[in-house]
C-alpha cells in the first residue's frame, strides 16, 4: 500500500508534479470559493481562454509560458472589470465577445508554427509531469502571495461580496477590491494552466468550491474545506493518472467532478438521496 | 463617541437645492433640509418619490448633480465610522455562506481598520446589538434560514454595533410583525434620546404619527417638513400621495400604497 503512493515518486518529474499539484489544488480551490459565491464561473472561463494568446507568443518567443499567461489574463480580467463598471453593454456579452476573439487569435498564432500539435495539446490540456523546477518556484512564490492577499483582506472581501453596497457605505473601496479579485483570479489562471491547461483550469476553480459549499454554511469553513479537498482529490488524481498511465489535467477534474457528484448525492445539505430518506 | 459636532445645537445634515436621479431621471429635485442630533425623522411618500435616493445620497452611494450637502460638516461618504447605512434587503445574496453574528461583525469594520483582526470592544458590541433587537438566540443561524423580519432585525443589530452617530434606514421594519415593529422603534427611540439621528424611510403611516418625532414629506421634492402630526394634514397627505389617495365620506383619507418590492419580507412573519 505506502509503495503503491511512494514508487512513483521515485522520479523527480513526479515529485515535481505532486508538489505543483497540491499547490495548484489548494490555491484554485480559495480563489474558486469566491468565483463560486460571485457567480464568477463564465468570467473565470473567458479569463482562461484569453491567457491563450500570451501563452502561446511567450512560447514562440521561447520564455516562460507564465510571463504570457498572466499578462493576458492579468489585462483580460481588468478589461472585463472595467467594461463591468461602465456598463455600456451586458457584462455576460462582453465577455462572450472577449472569450472567442481572443482565444481565436491564439489559435491562430497557434497555426503559424510548424509542428505545433504537441505542444497544443498541453496548452489546452495541462501536463503536470512536464513541470519544471523553475516552475515549481514561480507557482510557490504566486501562489503564496495569492494566498497571503486573501488572509490579509479577508474580511474587507467577505463584507465586499457578500453585500457589496452595505461595504461601501462603510467606506470600503468597493470597486479596487472587485478589481483586485479579479486579478487574483487572473494570476490563479495562468499559474494553474501547466497543471491542468487552459480548458480544464475552470473546473478547478469551480467544482471543489461548489462541493464545500453544499457541506457548510460557514465562510471560513468553507475556504478550507474546499482546499483540502481540492488538494487530496488532486493528488488522487495525479495517482490514477500515473497509474491508468491517462491525462493528469483531466483525470485530476474528473476526481474532483465524481466528489461534487458524491456530495450531490449524499451531502448533508443539498444530498438528493438524503432529502428523500428524510 | 460623541464628538463636539453631535452637541445640542450642532447640524447633522445640512442640504441646500438638492437634485440627485439615474441616467436621464431625476428622482429628487430641490431638497433643502436640516436635521440635528437627536432627531428621530420618517421619510415619507409614495414609491418612486425619491425616499431611497435621499438616503442613499446621504449615506454617500449616490452622488448629487447639484446642490450642497453636507453630513457631520463633511461631504457624504466622508465620515463612514458616524454613519450607518441599512439598505433595503434585495441587494443581498441570501444563500451567502455567513451567520447573524458574521452579519453584525460587519458593522465593526470601518473601526477595526484594515488587516486586523476584531478584538473585544467589538466582540462586546456585537453581543451589545444583538441583545437589542433580542436575536442573541439566533446568532449562529444562517442568514438564509431566517424569516424576512428576522433579517431586517439582524441587519439593524449590524447598524447598531457601528455606534454610529447617524442611522440612514431604508423601509427598517418593513415586513416585520407588529410587535418587532414596536421593539425596533423603542430601540431607536433611545438611540435619539442618546443623541443620536436617525432618518428612516417608512410606507406605515399609522407608525409615523406615533413614533417619529418629525417627518419629511417627499414625491420628487420636498413636499412638507414638520412634526409627525402633518400625516392628519389632508392637504399634506393629497400633495404627497396625489393619485394614490382614495377619499371617503367624513374626511378619511385612505393611502393606496402598494410597496409590492417587499413581498418576501411580508410573506415570512417572525
């Protein structure tokens, strides 16, 4: 049984992967609460497919892929907030337009390079075994000061989401706060994409935090009940994946969408089955 | 907390030619008003007439395209920590994961400043505020789980652990029973005889007369200012509520003032 969970890690390109995903797992998992609580979903998908496009011209560019994903996730997530506030369209149609343009255009990019479909795949699918050391320090030092952001302002955050007029009445800066979220949510993106890709990364954010949300009625609990839950079904799924020799990225979704299942079924609060006994 | 500019005497709201609306529509055109410490005032008038504007522009929300207006001698929105602001209840998500304690912790914010945590003045004031408006029991509760009074209740608890010195109450006790309706009103009856002001939105006319010490009359402008007693004006009343009034024989004057918005609050009674 302990070599079934420790063999693997006889290799540093799993080791690697084992730390990226529990970071990845647990930092997803605290942003994604409040997509989750904002109704953030669809904006969290566009955010992700506009990373595309930097990703892949810091790919022909030969950087890191992670300097292009957060500068076109970090600028499409302010655009789309701004757009927000000076409603001149609705929010959800300025975000459709965004989403497929941009992501378009990456794919175009995409098309003018030669041999271009392995890299592709990764892209838009994640490879959590191709992360490197440098990776590893990126993800630690963002992802820390992502987290570090969150317990700072933690409660001038709640006030703000959960009753953004009363916050500014109490002279919260109701508006800096949304944009700083945002961007939270930005920079959670794009360092998660090498983990489980473009296409999957909303998952990530949505799912273990609407699988919490149908266990508590507490906040707090709440944030960490979906990081580690998030961060164990992501270290499940990287075993199956290793194993089952399948995907990483969409085996490490698919755990976490059979926990939001389970928990749909048999949840305290929301559990059909439950509901029905009782 | 008292600060000298809440001394007998002193201006609280000091508003001159007022004009505030959305888009293309004015909702308040030519409000001049004062309001001292003290003063309990019921801001009166049918839907539309500009009650929750008033409170919304007082409270800072809400900037007016012209005329002056101050508040504790300070633009509106200057002075958070000394006004309370409570809006009307749709603005909030219910099925936000936070309790009646989370809820009146809130109010606490703009005094513990940021990045620090709530220490036990501010654990004192919660249990301070809850006692008030008598929820201690249900502090634990999930805002969702609770009755459309209920609700109102705790988000006035979280006005009153602000301890602020200006209370700007949008419809407080709309959709509560009777008997809440007279504890919340006893409440804020001794915030005012502390020296404390509170201007709140009302539809009961009934609780006008016999609650608040001054009321402001509104359908877009300012209609009438004075005591409380103005709701037995029929001329008051005919040039507030125009088309909603019906006339019956003997001089009863009958409001028909549907406030359909808070439906939820009237269909969950405590």
């Amino acid at each position: 049984m302990i070599d079934f969970f420790l063999s693997p890690l006889a290799y540093g390109f799993m080791q690697r992967a084992l730390i990226a995903s529990v970071l990845v797992g647990g930092i997803t998992a605290l942003v994604g609460v409040y997509v989750v609580l904002k109704g953030l979903a669809f904006m969290g998908d566009a955010i992700s497919h506009a990373a595309f496009p930097g990703v892949v011209i810091a790919f022909m560019l030969k950087t890191s892929i992670y300097y292009g994903a957060v500068l076109a996730a970090v600028g499409t997530a302010i655009g789309i907030a701004w757009v927000g506030q000076h409603k001149q369209v609705r929010l959800d149609t300025a975000i459709g337009v965004l989403f497929a343009g941009t992501f378009a255009f990456g794919v175009l990019l995409m098309s003018t390079i030669k041999g271009y479909v392995g890299d592709l795949f990764s892209f838009l699918f994640g490879n959590v075994l191709a992360v490197s050391n440098t990776d590893l320090v990126v993800l630690g030092v963002l992802g820390g000061a992502i987290v570090l952001t969150l317990v700072a302002v933690y409660k001038e955050l709640l006030f703000a989401t959960f009753d953004p007029l009363g916050a500014q009445a109490a002279g919260l800066p109701v508006a800096a706060l949304e944009y700083g979220l945002l961007t939270l949510i930005a920079l959670t993106i794009a360092i998660s994409i090498q983990v489980v890709g473009i296409i999957l990364v909303v998952a990530m954010l949505v799912t273990p935090a609407a699988t919490a949300q149908q266990l508590t009625v507490r906040f707090n609990r709440l944030l960490i009940l979906a990081a580690a839950l998030s961060v164990a079904e992501s270290v499940v799924g990287l075993y199956i994946s290793y194993y089952g020799n399948w995907a990483s990225g969409a085996t490490i979704v698919l755990v976490q969408t059979a926990g939001f299942g389970l928990v749909m079924l048999f949840g305290q609060r929301a559990g059909i089955l439950r509901r029905r006994a009782g | 907390m008292n600060q000298p500019s809440t001394e007998i005497g002193s201006v609280v709201i000091r508003a001159a030619g007022l004009e505030a609306g959305y888009g293309d529509r004015l909702a308040l055109e030519g409000i001049t008003l004062e309001v001292g410490p003290g003063e309990l005032v019921a801001v009166v008038g049918p839907n539309g007439s500009g009650k929750s504007t008033l409170l919304k522009v007082l409270a800072g929300l809400l900037r007016p395209r012209a005329g002056k207006i101050t508040v504790f001698d300070a633009a509106p929105g200057k002075r958070p920590q000394r006004v309370a602001f409570l809006s009307q209840a749709e603005s909030v998500e219910w099925s936000f994961p936070v309790s009646v304690w989370d809820v009146v912790l809130m109010g606490r914010y703009s005094r513990i400043g940021w990045f620090r945590r709530p220490g036990a003045m501010d654990v004192a004031a919660v249990h301070r505020a809850l006692e008030q408006v008598g929820m201690r029991d249900l502090a634990q509760r999930q805002v969702g789980e609770l009755s459309g009074g209920q609700q109102r209740r705790a988000f006035l608890a979280r006005a009153l652990a602000q301890e602020p010195d200006l209370y700007l109450l949008d419809e407080p006790v709309t959709g509560v029973d009777m008997a809440t309706e007279e504890e919340l009103m006893a409440v804020l009856v001794d915030e005012c005889k502390r020296g404390k002001t509170v201007l709140a939105s009302t539809h009961d006319l009934a609780s006008v007369a016999v609650h608040f010490s001054r009321a402001i009359w509104l359908n877009r402008r300012l209609v009438a200012d004075g005591p409380a007693s103005l709701v037995r004006d029929a001329a008051v009343l005919r040039a507030t509520y125009g088309g909603h009034l019906i006339e019956v024989s003997n001089g009863v004057l009958l409001v028909d003032d549907p406030h359909d918005r808070q439906e939820k609050g009237m269909a969950h009674h405590d």
